[in-house]
C-alpha cells in the first residue's frame, strides 16, 4: 500500500515529524541510485534530508530538484514506487516535483543566466502549471547595458530621467545626462548612468525580468500573484520590489492560478 503524507515535507515544507519520517524511509529504499547516503529516520528535515529530497529529483526522476516533497505530487508517487520499476520507467518519470494542473516540464527559455533563483522559480512554477512557454526577453544587465537600454529610451518611456527619482531630484545629474543624450555623446551618457546603475533598475542584480507581451494573459495574472507586475510598450516587466519572494510557491497562492 502506496504511503501518505498529511502536509509538504523538505525545503520551506511544513515538516510534520511524522510525515518527514515517511519521506525519510522512502528515500532509503533509493540511495544507490540517488547516491546519498542512508538517512536516519528521526523525523527532522534538515540539510541531509532535503539533500537527498534534492539528488531523488535530479538523478532518480531527471527532473528540476526543488528538494521538497508535496502531497499527491509526482515526487510522493515516485518515492512510492518500486525502485527497479522506477527504472524501468524512467522516461515517463514525472517531469516537475511541484507542478500544478498540468504537470509538464518548465518551459522557460531566453535571457535566464544570472537571474535570482527566486524569480526564475516563479516562473518555472507557473510554465509547469499552464504547460505553456515563457520567454524572458531581458534579465541581468550589466551597469553597461543598463546605460544602453536607457540611452535607447531616455526620451519616451524614461521622459528623460523623470522616472527616476534620484535623477529627477538632482538638476545638475539630469543636465548632464541631457547634455550627453542632445551631443549625440553615448559613451558619455552610459559611463554617467554605469557607477549607479543598480540603483535605476533590478536587472543590474538579477531581480528583474521582462517577459513577451505576448505572454498568455492566465499566465501574466499568475506571475503576478508573487512578483511586482509593470506592463510597458513592449514587454512585461517583473521584479520583487516591495514584497519578498518564497523559494517555494505557497499552495493557497497556486490555488489562484486559473
């Protein structure tokens, strides 16, 4: 008979010691092929517990390792299989230890490299939960892309400067900008913007992305149950600003993703 857990066990679970027993037991039928070691089953979910969670995932299933163990979920029915038929099986292994009502694989594809993991997760949860693709058209900058992208549109969506606090508030920053952008001067403008260059957007440091605009609208509503939604002329731009982002989706917010 196949074993149960009453609440999500692993990293940002809620660990009921019984539950984390269960999950514990199970991964022990699995540490040759997972390659860890024989967890002792003492019902707490530490380091060595969400590691194994982790290496299951990756090695066993080939999926994304989220290293958390959801009730009902493809990571549960797959600690509930047979090891050797789990092998046998392998290429129709569940692809997404924490998908939603569809349960494909991720599909998140474009400018990723270097965006925080938080972010990036998001995403993944809700391309898995809608079995749709997202494409990040623009993630991490550099402070020297970043002064090009604002070079690109200092004078329609930035109106030149005004959206920025800091540069709205200092006249003479705002001249010299202004100045380098009427001379024809990029390289002058970009070397102004790139010693502050983080403080003029969240892409600088990884917490931003701009997706298609394109993107289907369930999708658009569902990002923005977790991250800071601004729809601008060509893209849709995300990031964490006032607000923290979990590194596990809560299940009451998925259950608001229709």
């Amino acid at each position: 008979m196949a074993q149960t857990i009453s609440a999500s066990v692993g990293k940002g679970g809620k660990n009921k010691s019984d539950d984390v027993k269960t999950v514990q037991t199970l991964l022990n039928k699995f540490t040759r092929d997972g390659g860890f070691s024989k967890l002792k089953v003492d019902g707490v979910s530490g380091p060595k517990t969400e590691g194994a969670i982790g290496l299951f995932q990756s090695k066993v299933m080939k999926t994304r390792a989220d290293k958390r163990v959801d009730r009902g979920k493809p990571t549960m029915t797959a600690l509930n299989t047979d090891p050797k038929k789990l092998k046998e099986e392998e290429p129709k292994a569940p692809t997404d230890p924490t998908s939603g009502g569809a349960g494909a694989k991720p599909q998140v594809s474009g400018k990723t490299q270097g965006v925080d993991k938080k972010i990036l997760n998001v995403l993944n949860e809700v391309s898995s939960h809608y079995g749709k693709k997202i494409e990040v058209t623009s993630g991490l900058r550099t402070p020297q892309k970043q002064g090009e992208v604002m070079w690109d549109y200092w004078t329609s969506n930035l109106k030149r400067g005004d959206l920025y606090i800091k540069i709205r508030n200092d006249k003479a920053l705002k001249q010299r900008l202004n100045d380098a952008y009427d001379a024809g001067d990029k390289k002058t403008f970009v070397s102004i913007i790139k010693p502050d260059a983080a403080s003029y957007s969240r892409h600088v440091r990884g917490l931003a992305v701009d997706i298609k605009k394109n993107t289907d609208p369930k999708m658009v509503a569902a990002i923005a149950t977790v991250l800071r939604q601004v729809t601008e002329k060509l893209c849709i731009h995300f990031d964490n600003r006032d607000r923290s982002v979990p590194a596990a989706i809560p299940e009451k917010t998925k259950a608001k993703w229709k």
